[in-house]
C-alpha cells in the first residue's frame, strides 16, 4: 500500500468468523470494522485459522490488517 496518494494511513488487525469460509470471515471483519472506522482502503490477510469439531471445521477465523487515512 502506498502512502504517497492518500497521505498517512493508520493500519489496525482484527479477526472475522464465519461459518462459511475464510473469504467470508474476512468479509466480516471488514463490515464490522466498517460500523465504526471510515474510509477502510485495504486489508492484508495476516493469518486463517479454524475451530473443528468431530474431524469439521465449524468456525472460519481470518486475522487481517485494515488499513484507512489518518484524518486531519
């Protein structure tokens, strides 16, 4: 991610879940971080973890790096 454009960015790691799949757990990670942080412009997939019960996943965690414009 360049700085150069969009001046400084502050970057922030959170985790999403899903039942789903590891693209949808990002996917959550991002629209929850959304309801509280503007202007999200990236994210870096840090780590996919998962729970698995009985030989099954039942619980998709992705950690990502969201990056957004420090404001001024």
């Amino acid at each position: 991610m360049s700085t150069s454009d969009r001046g400084t960015v502050k970057i922030v790691e959170v985790m999403g879940e899903s039942e789903e799949s590891w693209e949808d757990a990002a996917q959550q990670a991002i629209t929850d971080t959304g309801q509280t942080i503007d202007g999200i412009s990236g994210i870096d997939i840090v780590s996919q973890t998962a729970e698995v019960e009985n030989d099954e996943i039942v619980q998709y965690r992705t950690t990502v790096h969201l990056s957004f414009p420090v404001q001024r």
